[in-house]
C-alpha cells in the first residue's frame, strides 16, 4: 500500500484492488488505520471521496529510526565476517593452520 502510495493519492477502495481475494476491504480498511496511526499516511475528505497520501515527516522518522539499527546491523556483521575467518581454518599436511580458500 505504501508503495502503491508513493505514486500518488489513492482510495480505500482503490488501495484494495490488489489485495482484494486475499484480504476483506474491512481488513484494507484497518491495515489503513494502522498506517494512519503509525504517521505513515494522511486521509482527508473531498466531498465522498476520502484520498490516502503518503505522510512524508513519519516516512522521514521512520528512516532515520531505520538508519540506526542498519548501522547497528551491518557493523555486527562485520565482526561476523571477521571472527568467521578466524575459525574457518583448516589444517595443512604439516599441522599448520591455513585459511579455507572460497
């Protein structure tokens, strides 16, 4: 929904085309709400037709909450990395202990 989102306003209705055989236009409708409520998206009121926008500050907070734990993420798999080549030895013919070639 979020992607379909970034392309424009859209309706409940036309938020659920896709999903609709594999989830109920109640269950659209409070996937909607969730979003609503995370400041994700923005529905307003335009006579009948109620458009869902895209809320660009709570997509910036989220990418900046997501910026850390990335970071976090990829420094520990770094020390992965690093402590892998460590132990993925294995002995020559001599006893010495060579690394694994890929």
């Amino acid at each position: 929904m979020l992607a379909q989102l970034s392309k424009g306003e859209a309706s409940v209705s036309d938020l659920a085309k896709p999903f609709l055989g594999q989830m109920s236009l109640p269950a659209v409708t409070k996937h909607i709400k969730v979003l609503e409520k995370a400041g994700l998206v923005t529905k307003s009121k335009d006579a009948q037709w109620r458009p869902c926008k895209l809320n660009s500050d709570g997509l910036k907070e989220v990418a900046g909450w997501m910026e850390e734990y990335r970071v976090f993420w990829e420094e520990s798999f770094d020390r992965l990395e690093a402590y892998l080549k460590t132990v993925t030895t294995e002995p020559d013919k001599k006893g010495k202990r060579n690394a694994r070639k890929k």
